[in-house]
C-alpha cells in the first residue's frame, strides 16, 4: 500500500490546484516597480476593498508585510507592545528590532490568547527620557488557532486610540477569525490602523501577503519595502493566484475548521493523548503525550507529518478520509 504522505504540520504546505495555476498562467504582467503590474494593482485594490482601507500592498511574505508595517509606525528608538509568543515578536527573526531599532515590550497571553489591557496599560512607557516611547500595538489573530474574541478586539482598539497608540493585527489567518467568529473581515480590520493578511496559508496561494491601511501609511510602508529588498517585478502570476485565493477560498476554510473540530474530538478517545481545551477553535489541534517525540516519529514512519510543537493543522489538501487515516495512525502509537 503506497498511500500518499498526510501533511498536517501547517496550512503553508497547500499546492495550488488547476483551476488557480490556470488563471496564474494567463495573468497580465507589467513591472510592479512602477506600478505597472495590473493583476498586482487589482490584487491591492481588492484588499483594499474587502478590509475598509484605503490602499494596500503586495509583499512576498507576512514577515516583510509586518515589518514595514512596524517601521512605519514606529521611529528608530521607540516600542512596539507585543504578545510573548506572537510571530511579530518570537518568529520573524527580531527584524524589528534590528531592521528598524524598534524596541518589543513582550507581554504575557491570557490562555484565551487576548493580552490583558490591563496589563498593556501598566507598560504603556510615559513621556521620560529614560523610555523608548510606546507608539504601536501588534495583536495577532487568529493566535495559536484561536480567534480573538470580537468583543475583545473592540475594547482593545478603543483602548489602543485612547492611548494614542497606533493599532496593527498580524491577521496572518484573518480569514479563519473570520469564520470562526462568522462576521465580514471589514469588522474585524476596521478596528486596526493596519493589517496584515497571509495569502499563503489557509487560503491555499503560493506566496504573498497583503498589507492595509491609510493611503499615508501604505506610503511609508511602500519605501520599507522597497529598502528591505521587496521591489518586485512582472508578479502578476503571484497576484492572480492571491486574488483566486480570496475569491474562491475564504468559504471553505469552515471545512478546515469542520475537520480539525472531527480530529480533535477523534483524538480526544485516544488513551494516552491530551487535546488542548479538548477542542479546536479554528483549523489547529494541539496534543501532547508522554513522549511526544516518539510520538512524532512514529507519525513520520507512517506517512503522517505533525508539527514540533504538536501542532496539526487542517487545510485546503486535507480530506475526510486523511482524517480518519491520521487519527488512525496516531492511536496505534497507543496500542
Ligand atoms: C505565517 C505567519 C506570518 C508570516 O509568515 P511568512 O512565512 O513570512 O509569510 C506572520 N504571522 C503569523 C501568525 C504567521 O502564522
């Protein structure tokens, strides 16, 4: 039996289907460093469109995305607030800090993934020459699979412009909080100063993010994009696919999350495993053993990829049936 390997360490691992490579392949092309790329300017207007902001902005990856997006808010020698485990402070190499002097104040998650506002208030730097001064903060959403209470993010960008402090969402899985909490992106990225949206995970394209905000921000953010290496040219093919992938793959993430709840519940049965908060929120299940390495690869010999942490994340290439097979093979470790 040669079945094919199950991938279920990350939704970055979709490959694009026909119907996206067909309309890669027909795009229109111009040069993108002067504006001339006319699926990349349709791409951006679409954004632009679907989250209430003025412009927005291609960029090869999240990473870049949040990194221009934290350069423009924050000078040299100023803070950004962020989550201790958020990607824009733990996973993007410190760019901020080196790229742009830009100072993180880690803060602690809530175990619902909210940052306390309390807590944010109290690391609010006041206007002391011993401070870098506190311009931005980053929440994340959806965060370690869950979505963000909406009520939440409503309170928190009220307190963010109380506070005079600008408001960015690393909405890289902004579509799985999207339909995990069934509202339109434009509620959720009407709340932020600027977002940032990956096109390359649950929504199923190769490459790409999209940066919105104010037509002066995006301004900014175009130049740090530029400096940073991320002048691009004839992208028209990358942008088609984004485009594919926000008009026909916002719908069926709520498969993706269908599925994960059915593993998580699947696995809940399994001697030997916890499900964290014996459920999934969105399209993760995170699980732990004894042995979790073991576990690992064990995984691995039978033809199933799971991620470190033990993360096993549903997407676009994941079927029924490689559910039930992934389940399968994780209870015969147990057996
Ligand atoms: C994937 C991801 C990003 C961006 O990652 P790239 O690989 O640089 O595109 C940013 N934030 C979060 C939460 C992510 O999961």
């Amino acid at each position: 039996m040669n079945q094919q390997t199950i991938d279920l360490r990350s939704d970055t691992v979709t490959v694009p289907d026909d119907a996206m490579r067909r309309v890669m392949a027909s795009a229109e092309v111009g040069d993108d460093v002067y504006n001339e790329d006319p699926t990349v300017n349709r791409l951006q207007a679409f954004t632009a469109e679907l989250t209430g902001h003025e412009r927005a902005l291609f960029f090869p990856s999240g990473t870049q995305s949040n990194l221009a997006a934290m350069m423009s808010h924050c000078a040299r020698g100023e803070e950004y607030i962020v989550g201790m485990n958020a990607h824009t402070y733990k996973d993007e190499a410190g760019g901020a800090a080196v790229l742009g002097s830009i100072q993180p104040q880690p803060i602690e998650f809530e175990s619902d993934r909210t940052l306390c506002l309390e807590k944010v208030r109290s690391h609010i730097k006041d206007d002391d020459v011993h401070h870098a001064p506190t311009r931005l903060f980053a929440l994340e959403n959806t965060c370690g699979g869950r979505s963000l209470p909406m009520e939440y993010l409503r309170d928190a960008s009220a307190f963010a412009s109380e506070k005079g402090l600008s408001f960015h969402l690393d909405g890289a899985r902004l579509f799985n909080a999207v339909v995990a909490e069934s509202v339109s992106a434009k509620d959720i990225t009407g709340l932020f100063d600027s977002v940032s949206i990956c096109l390359s995970k649950g929504l199923g394209a190769p490459i790409g993010s999209m940066l919105a905000g104010s037509k002066e921000f995006i301004h900014k953010a175009h130049r740090w994009r530029k400096m940073v290496g991320g002048g691009m040219r004839q992208v028209g093919p990358l942008a088609a696919a984004g485009l594919y992938a926000l008009e026909h793959n916002v719908d069926r993430i709520s498969d993706d999350h269908e599925r994960a709840h059915r593993l998580a519940c699947a696995l809940l049965d399994v001697e030997g495993i916890a499900v964290n908060d014996d459920c999934a929120h969105t399209n993760m299940v995170f699980i732990s053993c004894t042995d979790n390495k073991a576990l690992i690869s064990h995984c691995a010999d039978h033809g199933l990829k799971i991620g470190g942490d033990i993360r096993l994340v549903t997407h676009k290439d994941i079927s029924d049936a490689d559910i039930d097979r992934a389940v399968e093979i994780i209870a015969a470790f147990f057996d």
